[in-house]
C-alpha cells in the first residue's frame, strides 16, 4: 500500500501513441490488459550461451499431427523443422534393384510351379478319364455277351474306383437289369429241361403240341443263354412231325387213290374225279410228285368217261 501523501504523488503515465498516427487509438488487446505471470527463466553466469529455442523446462513438447507446420505450447510457437529424406546413394540403388530382380523371380517361379502342378493335375484327370471309360465299355461288352457274373464284377469294380463318375446311374441300371436277368436264366434252364424231357416221353403223334411249347418258350425267353439250345431241339421236333406227316400223308394218298379206282371201275367218274380234288383240298402239304400224279389222274377220268358217253 502507497504511504506517500496524496499531494506527492504522480500522475499516472499516459497510455503510448498508436503505431500508426492519425488513427483512433485503439484498446491494448485482452492478452494485454489481463497479463499471464511469466516464468522468469534460471539466471545463468556472464559468457553462457543462450539455450536454443525449443522445449522450455517445465513445459512438455507436443507432436504435430501435420509435418511442417509449427507445434504450439501454452500460448508460444516452437518452429518445427522440416526432415529432409536421406540423398539416394549408388549402394542403396543396388540393394533396391536386387530387391526388384529377386521379387520378380520369385514371382515367376511360382508361376511356373502353379503352371506344372495344373498340367499335372490335368494329365492326371485325362488318364483317370480314359480308364472310367475303357472299364465301362468292357464292363457293357460282357454283358451284351450275357456273360453276367463277370460283368457284375466289372460293375461294381467301376462304383467302387468311380464314385463320383457321371455313369453312376447307368451302372446301376445295369446292376440291376443282371441281377433279374440271372433270375430269369435259371427259370429258363429249368423250362426248357421240362421241354427235353416231355420230348422223350411223348409220343411222335403228340409232337405238333410238343412243338407249339417250343415255339411259345423261344418267343419268351429269346434273350437268354438257352435260347440255342431251345431252337436246336425245336428243329429235330419239326423234322420228325414233317416227317410224320408225310408218312401219314402218303397213307392217305394210296388209300384215297385205291377208292378212286374203285369209282371208276364203277364207271362212277363224277364221284371218282370229286374224291381226288376233296383230297387236294384237305392236304395243301403234298409234294409235287402227288400233286403231278392227281391231275394226271382226274384227265384220265376225264377221258375214260367221253369215251363211254360216244359208244352210248
């Protein structure tokens, strides 16, 4: 507190002039006229140099987030300087290039590697391909063949080494079709054995039937092993009925020839020369050699009868 009467003291100083005369003075600004405490720095001895500017004791230095542009602490600038980038030299142009060169045939050593192992893995599947293909066809030949035990065997070799094959289904198809065509196999062996043996039982007479068996089992079981042996037996069977049939026909022929010269001895010609064409009628199997002999026959008739009608 100010002891000094009042007459003694001085007038305040008055405020300085503007920098720029012929100006309304202005106020002083707020950082002015309400002054921070300074921090009055460490006396230091006579001849020491000035610390450098930058982080001020007591007072810690925050990083820029924008490089180049100056960091500001409590109120005061810290010039930042600019890191300038190291001057390329001819080792680190090497050691760059090296870096290229050994980047790049890395590079195409994979590319090589991935180029093998893809035309590897595609002879592989080529190979794979064309023996799925070559088992299957030998698989179908066997059973066109009706070799089906063993084209059963094939079959299920092939889903075994190719399940994921596109011929699956087929294969299975087929599987399926064997497994019923064997059973059809041993009914048939079992028919036709049948049929063999009412051969040896019946008589010739009863072979016409016997023969119409045949015909019926050939037409059903026309797909199987037996089938040979079913058409041979039906052959003899039709030779010995032919052959039966000719012997009869042959009786019938001479006993139906002695009636018709009975009739003509008779002078029965009318009724001789309608015997012969009932005959030829009811056995359209006759050779050419008895066909020849009944009209031979009835232009004799013929004859014999205008012969007696002229003396009457």
């Amino acid at each position: 507190m100010n002891n000094q009467p009042f007459s003694n003291r001085k007038p305040a100083s008055k405020p300085q002039g503007t920098a720029f005369p012929g100006k309304n003075p202005q106020p002083p600004p707020v950082a002015q006229r309400y002054p921070q405490p300074q921090r009055h720095a460490p006396t230091r001895p006579v001849g020491q140099p000035v610390r450098p500017v930058g982080r001020q004791p007591g007072i810690p230095q925050r990083q820029s987030s924008l490089r180049g542009k100056p960091v500001t602490t409590n109120s005061r600038q810290v010039n930042y300087r600019r890191e300038e980038p190291e001057p390329e030299t001819p080792e680190g142009n090497k050691k760059k290039n090296l870096l290229f060169i050994g980047g790049g045939i890395g590079l195409v050593v994979i590319i090589i590697i991935a180029f093998v192992l893809s035309a590897g893995s595609t002879q592989k599947a080529r190979e794979e391909s064309k023996r799925e293909i070559e088992m299957l066809d030998s698989a179908n030949k066997l059973f066109k063949d009706r070799e089906y035990d063993l084209a059963l065997e094939k079959y299920q070799k092939f889903l075994k080494e190719f399940r994921g094959s596109k011929y699956v289904s087929e294969v299975k198809d087929s599987i399926k079709k064997i497994e019923k065509q064997k059973g059809k196999e041993q009914e048939s062996r079992r028919l036709l054995n049948d049929l063999i043996q009412k051969k040896k039982d019946y008589p010739t007479k009863d072979y016409p039937e016997l023969l119409k068996e045949y015909e019926s089992f050939v037409k059903e079981y026309e797909d199987t092993s037996v089938i040979q042996d079913a058409r041979n037996e039906m052959r003899v069977i039709k030779r010995i009925v032919a052959s039966s049939r000719t012997e009869e026909e042959s009786y019938l022929f001479n006993e139906t020839r002695a009636l018709v010269n009975n009739l003509r001895k008779k002078k029965d010609y009318d009724a001789a020369i309608e015997k012969w064409k009932m005959f030829r009628k009811e056995n359209p199997s006759l050779n050419e050699r008895q066909r020849k002999m009944i009209e031979d026959d009835i232009e004799e008739i013929r004859k014999e009868k205008e012969k007696n009608s002229e003396k009457k």
